[in-house]
C-alpha cells in the first residue's frame, strides 16, 4: 500500500486549515509538518503552536519533521502539541537512540530521516526500534527543490534491511516527489511518499493531483538508472 503524506511546507499559509481539510477529503492518512529552525537547516518555517492549531481540525495523522538541532529539546512540546508521528535527523544529534526512547516515551511513532550524504548504514543500531526511516531525497530547507536520483540505492538498501529483518517500519522519501519520479522511488522500494509542490502547486485540485500521483506510483515498474 501507497501512502502519499502531503507536505504543508507547500500549502497556501493563508489557507492552511482549509488545505489540510482538502487533502484530508482526498483520502490521505497523513501530513508531513516541516519543523525548521534557521539552524539545522537554512530556513526557518513553524513550530509545536501550528501543529496545536491544526489537531483539533483534523483526524489526520499528524507527521512532525524536526529539521531542527538538538532534536531532544523541542520532542516534547511537539508531542504535546499532538504530533502522532516525530521524526528527528540523524545527522542533529550525537544521542539518536534517546530520542527514539523520549518520542516512544511520550506514546509517539518514532521516525529518524537521512540527509543524501548521509549513508543508510548509520541506522542499523536503531532501525529495530523506528516505525519511519526517512529518506531524503533532497538536501532539507525548502520544497521545489530537484530529486537527486543517487538516493535511489539508499532506498533499496534500507528496504532490504527492513525485509531481511522482518521489521515494520515505513520507507518513506521527500523531496522532488511528482508524477516522474513516484514510479521510481516506488520500484526502489519506498511506500510512503511526501509531497509538497505536488500536492499543492499546479494545474486542477487537490485532490486530482493526489490522485494523479497515486496512479503514477502504480505505474510500469521504470527500470532505474542507478
Ligand atoms: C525539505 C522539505 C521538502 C518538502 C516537500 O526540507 O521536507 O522536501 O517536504 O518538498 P517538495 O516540494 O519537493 O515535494
């Protein structure tokens, strides 16, 4: 099963109740809230007051990206805020596994993402324990950006730990995701895909570009390059 995760990173700020309504109407479980703090990443975007805003509006699964440093200082007050899921940087903090155990702690799924230099097999002292290895597909800090197709491999990796060892845990990727380049991160083994300039920029609705990208994930399975 395919998930598309739409990223309000992309969303009209002006409209952001009613944008999460409509992909909520479009028959997603989920949306991706980019945390930034100008520090971890260059730019800086929102925090736990706009997840708290938007939790009594909808039945989503709230997904907090923390691209952030240290991570361990705002989990938190986004869990209170009422995050379902947060996922923290590999690359943010020397003490990854207690973050894992403070987001598990707090009831929370438990994500940690790789930026594209990171390699995959800095996760396998905590893959046992994640419900989310995310893979950046872009360097982290703003949507729009181009896919960087030499992650391809790093999706496949980490897929074929999770089949070997049995493990439930998500693959998801973000950035540069659209109707080429769903096709591909799909056949490397990803199920999860987040989606900003895709969900919410371009021609028709909302909800005919979640649609659109659904049937480009089940496309013929493109034989990739990399
Ligand atoms: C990068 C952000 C973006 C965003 C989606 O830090 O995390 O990846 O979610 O961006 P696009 O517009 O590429 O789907």
């Amino acid at each position: 099963m395919i998930a598309i995760a739409p990223s309000i990173l992309s969303a009209d700020f002006m409209r952001l109740a009613e944008q999460v309504q409509e992909v909520e109407a479009a028959g997603v479980d989920r949306v991706q809230i980019d945390v930034m703090d100008g520090r971890f990443v260059p730019n800086i975007t929102f925090g736990a007051s706009v997840i708290r805003a938007l939790r009594p509006l909808t039945g989503l699964q709230l997904e907090a990206h923390l691209m952030v440093e240290p991570p361990e200082e705002f989990i938190e007050r986004i869990a209170e805020a009422g995050a379902d899921t947060i996922i923290v940087h590999q690359e943010a903090t020397p003490h990854l596994h207690r973050a894992i155990q403070q987001i598990h702690g707090l009831g929370k799924k438990a994500g940690v993402a790789i930026n594209p230099a990171t390699p995959a097999i800095m996760l396998s002292e905590v893959l046992g324990s994640l419900q989310i290895v995310l893979v950046m597909t872009v360097n982290p800090g703003f949507g729009g950006q181009e896919f960087i197709s030499t992650t391809l491999e790093k999706i496949r990796q980490v897929r074929s730990w999770i089949e070997e060892r049995g493990l439930d845990c998500e693959v998801e990727v973000d950035g540069g995701i659209n109707l080429e380049t769903a096709p591909q991160v799909v056949a490397a083994g990803a199920n999860v895909l987040v989606a900003g300039t895709a969900v919410f920029e371009g021609s028709g609705s909302v909800a005919e570009r979640i649609q659109m990208l659904h049937a480009a994930c089940l496309a013929k399975r493109c034989e990739s390059r990399f």
